[in-house]
C-alpha cells in the first residue's frame, strides 16, 4: 500500500496495516481452526469501530476544515487520506473473503457445514419452522419502508435484511420493500441444526431462518415471490460534549449517549447481489453519500459475531493456565510479602488473582483504612468492585477515580458509579478534557501512629477477563517514594481544579499531562549527547502506539546521531523506520499472537545506568497531553534485568513478528536461527521460576475488541 509522501505514515493508514496484521492470523493455517474463525471476527469488530471513530473523525475535519477549531489532532489532508482508506479498505475485504472461502472449505473438511435456507433437509426444514414460531417470530417487526413518510430509525450494529415482494401484475412486476431487522442480540447469530450424523455439525445463521419463513411473515400480502439481502450501517461514535457550564459532565455524556444513535452514517455495507432498485431505494432514503461510503460485500455482514461461532471445532488449541508468581505462591499473605520486596507480575501468564486477593486482604485488614483505585475498563461481573463494596462494608473509606468517557464502556462506567456510589464509595468527579488513563491503587494501613502506603502502579485494565488476554505488567509495592507520588496523583485527581501543582511535585513516577513529554524529550537528548561523544547510546521501546510527531522526529534525531533504537509496537506506527542518513537501522517489529501485547516499557541505556520504565501511556498526543498517565521506573535490579529478558525474547521473536517498515508490507521477521515464538517463550521463561512445570487447559477465547485498540 503506497504512502503519500511525507516524513510520517498518517496514523489511520497505519491502523489499517494494523489490521491487516490481523486478517494475516486468520490466514496463518497454523492457527488452530476455530482461533481463525475467531480472527476474522476481530477483524471486522476492529473495522466497524475504526469507520465508527477514526473515519467519522476524519469527516468532521473535511467539513470543519478552515471553519473553526476541533478537539482532535487535526490531519493537513483528510479528503486524501479517506480516498486511501477506501482503497485499502476494498483490497482487505477482497483478501478477507479469499480467506473465509478457504476456512469455510477447510470447516467442511472438519464436517462442519455452515447452510442456507436453501441447503436444509426435510428434519431441518421442519426444526427450522418451529424454531421460528418458538423464538423468532415474536421478535421481529417487519417494516413497509414505502409506506412509511420517514425512513426509520436503523441501530447501529445491527444486521437487516432488505426484502423485495413481488408478484405479477399483466406484463409488469410489482415490488413492495421492507425491512426485517436480525433479533441476534436476543437470539444470537448461530442455530445448531439437527444433524445427518452424529459426527456432523450443521449451523444455519438466524437470518437464514427468518429467509426460509419470509412467506409465512409476508403472507397476508398476497404476493408470490420473496427476495432478500443483508446489509448493515456504520454511524459516527463521537460523543460531543458541548459547553453549557450550567450542565454536569455526566448530564453532557449520558445526553451524547442519547445523541450517539443520531449520529452520521460513515458506512452502508450491502449484499453485492442486492436488488438494484432496492439499493437505490436504500441509498436514498438513508440520504447516503455514494462516495467512500457505500461499499459492497458478500452475502454474510457482521463477521464480528464469529467471535461466538459455536464450539464443535474437533482440534482445539491448548492455552497455557495462568500461574501463581513465585513469591506470592509461597506466601499466605500478599501484603506481607508486598511489604518487604517488589513484586512485578507479568500478565497473562501470572495470575491475576493476585491482584484480587490483595484487595480483598485489604478489606477485610483492620489496619488498613484507606483503599483508592482508578477504574477504566472493567469486567462485566467485577470482582474487583466486589473488594471495593466489601471494603466499604468492613469501614474502609474508599475512593475510586471512575472514568466515563472510556470508550464503549461509558454506559457501563456510569453504572458502576451508581453502583459504587450506593454502596458508600466515593467516586471521584472526572476532569474535563481530560480522560484518566492512569492504572494506580493506593493502600493506606495504620501500625498504630504510623502511616504505611502499599499499592501498585499497572500497564493494563482492572480487568479480571482482559487480563487472561491482555500482555501486561503490575508493579506491586510498598516503595514509600513510588506510594508517595501515586498518593499526590490522587490528589490532584481529587482536587484538579486547584491545578497541577501535586503533579509537578512528583519525583519518581512521571506523570501525564505535561511531565512525560517534557522527560521523554530529556533522555533522548542525552543519548543523542552520548552517541556524539562516542559512547554507547540506546532506547528500547514497547509501546500500542506512537503516533506523537514531536517524538518521532526526535527518534529520527537520535538514530541519524548513532543511538541504537529497537522498538516493539503492537499496532499504530507512523514513524518511518527506513532511512540512509540513520547511523544505525531502526529495528522496529509489531508482534500479533495468542495474546494482546499491551504493555508499555521504555529502556534509555543512560551511560550504563539504565533507566527502565513501565507506564500506562502511549506515546501519542492523547496519551501525552490529554490524558492522566503514570511512568514509573522500576528499581528492583532484578525485575529490571527480567524485564529486559522478556523484551530481548520479543525482539528475538521470528515466527509472529512482523517487520514495521516504511510501506507497510507486514513482511514476517524470518530468519534462519532457532525459531522464537515470543509469548510460548515467555511463558516458558517465567515458568522456569516456580517449582510446578505448566498445567494446559483448553484454549479460552481469543478477545473481541482485545485485539481492538481500546486500552
């Protein structure tokens, strides 16, 4: 895929090639079978929300351009960026339904049989009628779109079949439209068939039975012939918080959840066999743009629901079960052993009941008074809001920093605040134009007059379930100057409209807005110095994304003075990589695997005194400049030399490592030493540190917006 020419790659193209590295697993045939169908399923979720987000947001600055000013980094060329998204776009969809032809051959192979309507045996005919008698039919409402006087009202991710009826009337056919919508959020997308034999599996989509019962929705009517095709729309997903100062930011943000519906369709996706009247029909009363946002497709949309396809698969992958970290399985307390060293455990192959249980102690520890969290993305039935409520319960004063505008959790995270709220926690308010991001917990216990902190400082989500998927790192600590800094970032969570001056008075972690890009910027200037000076200079990076111009320009800085520069980035990447004036190449890989590599680690070789970082920003202007983040150095020599490992395992990785390149190839790292599957060796590595060897348990689900960009 071509770059415009330009010392960065536009972020969105890169999110693309991201993508790409996506459809790549769910073409990987050593990829169990059932993970690639899963694949496939990531990579059309991954899609929807890119159009919901990124492409509507790059039509807002089209229509604002020169008007006025946006709260967004604003792109110089949006109109030619959307022309290259809708290419590359095409070319993916092209190459994703090569693939799904051959995972649907290889399915059959497997005896599993995905029919239509049109396939089914009289026993399934017959199972068919009744299931949609029993289930279907009361959910579905079909809608006479001619002779409605306003198009109605289409949710977004929704699936909708287009229905032509026709009968003949003299030399004429007569067509009547209407609309069905897919009650699959009720019903789900797949129905398992009774099958010819016991060692088959036939699956029919629930839209597929609604077509075989179109003449018993549609009799009434009078006509004789039923014809249908799904299609589906994708609306832009921005939130606009406006200014009224009379109004609280949860009033602007439930309000913008209400208005998130009415939001700018961004894409109709259709049935390229659709009716071509029917299409037009469609286009017109939806009041589509033809340009860049109409786009044709196969019979089957919203892949992303083959997330859940049903488990008949006969191989199945074996993921490794998560261990306990060695220190805390041969301790009957957390707390204690938090007390007198660092703990850093590395998620997913380390438990993440660990973290549960020291909350949990925590609760119930009459010595502990205080408990603060910040809370971004949680799991549906938290446990980790269970401690809270339990520790409330048991007279802790708790506070949680709950952010609502984490995108596509805000109605959850609103919730959560009632929740909390009922229970006795004290939410604390979110700061306008500034979304918390920062993974922080706060532990205060009293040894009669004397005040201990504990807690820990996190790359990932208090997320029980992302944890089992999600590459993470959690410093557990009592370190009094780490405590003291995580305490002041409380503060200024708190009491924010004071100003930053408890930020600014940190001086261990590096916090987010305004100090990390200014330190950022420092360290790579004295490794630029010493590569001058002819001494060895180095910056090892992993990171989601870096996408910060300033900071990439700084990158090329320091490799064109000499500074050896390795970086892992899992998905957005608009540096370019490739350039003669580099002393040194740039060695820059993206790692897509089992896991989601989620975790921030910086390394600045320092003169021989490495500085290593965890963090919980990316180095993107968000994360920089709008965004509450924590850096923070780890100073237990031995979890910094494990640390290292676990990259220089990643850096090694030459089966599922691609190459970042300046044109986006997603060229796999090949070469001809022993081969290094980065996640199986790190797991192995870390297993090596505890008595028992791995226990296998069947392979958990991949995750759905997991290998999505949320963070």
């Amino acid at each position: 895929m071509g770059i415009m020419k330009r010392k960065t790659i536009p972020r969105d193209i890169s999110w693309l090639a991201f993508n790409g590295r996506v459809l790549q697993e769910a073409a990987d045939l050593s990829v169990p079978l059932r993970e690639r169908v899963k694949f496939l399923g990531i990579f059309s979720n991954n899609l929807d929300e890119f159009f919901r987000v990124r492409v509507a947001a790059l039509n807002r600055m089209k229509e604002f351009s020169g008007k006025g000013k946006l709260n967004m980094h604003m792109e110089t060329a949006p109109d030619k960026i959307l022309l290259q998204i809708q290419s590359i776009v095409l070319q993916q969809q092209e190459r994703f339904d090569e693939i799904w032809r051959n995972i649907y051959a290889e399915m059959k192979n497997e005896k599993i049989f995905l029919i239509t309507e049109k396939d089914l045996n009289k026993d399934q005919q017959k199972f068919v009628q009744n299931y949609f008698e029993e289930e279907a039919r009361a959910n579905i409402i079909p809608l006479m779109i001619q002779s409605i006087p306003q198009f109605p009202y289409l949710r977004e991710k929704s699936l909708y079949l287009g229905v032509v009826l026709s009968r003949k009337s003299s030399d004429k056919e007569e067509k009547k439209y209407a609309l069905i919508e897919i009650p699959s959020r009720t019903l789900g997308r797949f129905v398992i068939l009774p099958s010819p034999s016991a060692d088959e599996h036939h699956i029919i989509l629930l839209e597929d039975i609604i077509r075989y019962n179109l003449k018993s929705i549609f009799s009434y009517f009078g006509y004789e012939r039923y014809r249908s095709w799904v299609f589906k729309v994708t609306k832009d997903a921005e939130i606009d918080i406006d200014n009224d100062l009379s109004t609280s930011l949860i009033e602007k943000i439930e309000k913008g959840l209400k208005n998130r519906r009415k939001g700018k369709f961004v894409r109709f996706i259709y049935d390229k066999e659709m009716d071509v009247d029917l299409l037009d029909f469609l286009i017109k009363g939806l009041s589509l743009a033809k340009k860049g946002t109409i786009i044709p497709g196969g019979r089957i949309h919203n892949f992303r629901h083959f997330m859940d396809f049903p488990d008949v698969f006969t191989k199945k992958g074996q993921r490794k079960k998560p261990f306990s970290h060695p220190l805390v399985s041969r301790a009957n307390r957390i707390t204690d052993i938090v007390m007198e060293q660092d703990v850093m455990l590395h998620f997913p192959y380390h438990s993440f009941n660990t973290v549960i249980d020291m909350l949990r102690e925590a609760a119930i520890d009459p010595e502990v008074t205080t408990i603060k969290v910040t809370c971004y993305r949680l799991a549906s039935n938290s446990k980790v809001i269970n401690a809270l409520i339990n520790a409330v319960r048991n007279g802790k004063q708790v506070t949680a920093m709950m952010e609502y505008r984490a995108r596509f959790d805000e109605e959850a995270n609103l919730e959560w605040k009632v929740i909390l709220e009922e229970e006795g926690v004290k939410v604390i308010d979110v700061i306008p134009n500034m979304k918390v991001h920062s993974k922080l917990c706060l532990i205060k216990k009293m040894k009669g007059s004397r005040s201990i902190y504990y807690g820990f400082v996190s790359t990932g989500n208090l997320n029980e379930k992302t944890a089992m998927l999600y590459s993470d790192h959690c410093l557990l600590t009592s370190n009094r100057n780490i405590m003291a800094d995580v305490n002041r970032m409380f503060t200024y969570m708190e009491k924010w409209k004071e100003g930053p001056a408890p930020l600014k008075a940190c001086k261990t972690l590096i916090p987010c807005p305004i100090y990390l890009r200014k330190e950022l910027n420092h360290m790579i200037n004295a490794e630029i110095k010493a590569a001058k000076n002819k001494k060895r200079a180095s910056i090892t990076l992993k990171v989601n994304s870096l996408s910060d111009e300033e900071l990439i320009y700084k990158l090329y800085e320091a490799a064109r003075a000499g500074v050896e520069i390795k970086l892992v980035v899992r998905g957005i990447f608009c540096m370019m990589p490739e350039n003669k004036k580099f002393k040194k190449p740039v060695k820059a890989i993206s790692i897509l695997d089992e896991y989601l590599e989620h975790a921030r680690i910086y390394i600045f070789h320092n003169q021989g005194k490495e500085k290593v970082y965890i963090s919980s920003a990316d180095w993107m202007v968000r994360n920089l400049d709008h965004r509450v983040e924590a850096t923070c150095p780890v100073l237990d020599s031995k979890i910094r030399q494990e640390l290292k490992e676990i990259l220089e395992i990643q850096l090694s990785d030459n089966v599922k490592a691609r190459w970042l390149d300046n044109n986006l190839q997603n060229q796999y790292k090949k070469d001809q030493s022993k081969k290094v599957r980065s996640q199986i060796e790190i797991y192995q590595y870390l297993s090596q540190k505890i008595n028992k060897g791995p226990v296998l348990i069947d392979s958990l689900p991949i995750a759905k917006s997991e290998l999505t960009v949320p963070a």
